[in-house]
C-alpha cells in the first residue's frame, strides 16, 4: 500500500513509528488518512519482528482533528465511523501503543491518543473537543475519553469545547507524563525501554484477556459505530451552519449575540 498521509517505519529493534504526515493542514484528519492508518496499523499488528509501536506527527501539531477545510471533497470526506475503525484497532492492538503529543490534539485525535498505553505530551500541547461548537455531537469519541478522564468531565469539556491544556489532562488521566519539548526524546526512549522490557507474548495475552474480560469499551464502541452509520451528523442542518460559521471565521447562528 502506498501511503500518502502518514509514515511508517521499524528500527532494528523493532520500534515502529507511525507518523501522521499532512503538517501543512495541521494533520486533520481526512478519509485517506484514517484508512491509511487503520490499514498499517493492522500491518504492524501481525508483524512478529514489531514489539513497540509509536504515533506521532509532523509539524508544530498533532492534528486538528477532522479535516473541514475548503479544500476537503466528498472523495477525502472524514466520517465518524472512520474514526471508530482506527479506535477499535488501537483497542485490539496486540503490543504497546505509545502517542507523542504536541501543539493541538483535537476532536477525533484526542480519542485516538486516549486508546494508546502511553501517552506523552509536550507541556505546550493543549485537548478539545469542539465539535460541539461545529453543530456536531461527539458521540464517537466518547467511549475511550470517559474511560480516561471519567463522564462528568468528559461532559463538561464535550459540552463547551473548551481546551484543556496538558497538565490538567495529566491531572484528569488522560495524558502519563508532561515534558518540556527538549526531553520528551528521554522520555519516550524511557518508555519505550520500559516497553521492550516485557515478553512480547505475555503483553498480548494480556492485552488480549483485557478485551475479553473487560468488553465494555468495544460494545460502547460498536453502539457509536451504528449511531453515525445511521445518521450523518456532518450534514444535520447545525452541522452545516456550524461548518460555515467555522470556515467564514464568525459566531454560529446559535449564538446568542451579547
């Protein structure tokens, strides 16, 4: 498979970096790049030379969430579901996951760095979820950021859309470890030692035995999976307005003016 949005490596010691690759648009988020790492992600999985995975971004952010742009086609056309094909990987994921996050980590990408083992954040890095403020209900990325963060302050940022800079969110649970942009390089080799430490087999065993004692998580992902497979919650007459409101930088037709 040719990749056109993200990078993938392994070293000799079986650390694989995946990397998400649209630096110029922020790397939202389009239908190619969420197929793209679904499908190497799979790759990875039934590699038995690949023992530590890590994702990360090019660029200044990790990414801004779903693509929006003016320049996104029905062809490239981000869809919930999308989202939820790359959650239900990382959850099935056979070997540690580890998220290196900086700049923005917005929406759909919150939710995916939520489903890794390890995340580690430059202490600039800064979560939302603003979808609500697009006119879209963030039903999809709701089961794996509860589990993190817990569903009263999922609820309040979800609701409002307000940005939750990296010390809380290590605070709330969602994020391991902060750093100062200088020593997340230490900080990830530390983990990924820490990683490589454990047998391979024993990590899937139990990584594996987690899913099927704990299936809470997959059967709220599949409830989300049927929900925006049935109803297109990006073309929902507020989603429409809130898109445009975003696009022509304005306040949505909902808000009251002051």
């Amino acid at each position: 498979m040719q990749l056109t949005t993200i990078l993938s490596e392994t070293s000799p010691r079986g650390v694989a970096t995946v990397t998400l690759d649209r630096p110029a648009s922020m790397n939202a988020f389009n239908q190619v790049m969420l197929d793209e790492l679904t499908a190497v992600l799979h790759t990875l999985d039934r590699d038995q030379n690949v023992r530590v995975v890590t994702l990360r971004a090019a660029g200044k952010h990790f990414s801004s969430g779903a693509d929006m742009s003016k320049s996104a086609d029905a062809e490239t056309d981000v869809k919930h579901t999308g989202f939820i094909d790359v959650f239900v990987m990382l959850e099935r994921f056979t070997k540690p996951s580890i998220a290196v996050v900086q700049g923005a980590c917005v929406g759909g990408s919150a939710a995916l760095v939520a489903c890794c083992d390890f995340i580690l954040a430059e202490d600039t890095a800064f979560f939302s979820l603003p979808q609500i403020r697009s006119g879209v209900a963030p039903v999809g990325v709701a089961p794996v950021l509860i589990r993190a963060i817990g569903l009263r302050n999922y609820r309040r940022l979800a609701l409002s859309g307000t940005r939750l800079p990296a010390v809380d969110a290590m605070r709330l649970g969602l994020v391991d470890e902060v750093r100062a942009p200088g020593e997340t390089e230490k900080a990830l080799d530390a983990a990924i030692e820490a990683f490589l430490m454990g047998a391979p087999g024993a990590q899937a065993e139990l990584k594996a035995h987690l899913n099927r004692a704990y299936p809470g998580i997959m059967d709220e992902l599949r409830a989300a999976h049927e929900h925006h497979a049935s109803v297109d919650t990006f073309k929902t007459p507020e989603a429409l307005e809130g898109v445009a409101a975003f696009l022509e930088r304005r306040k949505p037709n909902w808000y009251p003016p002051r």
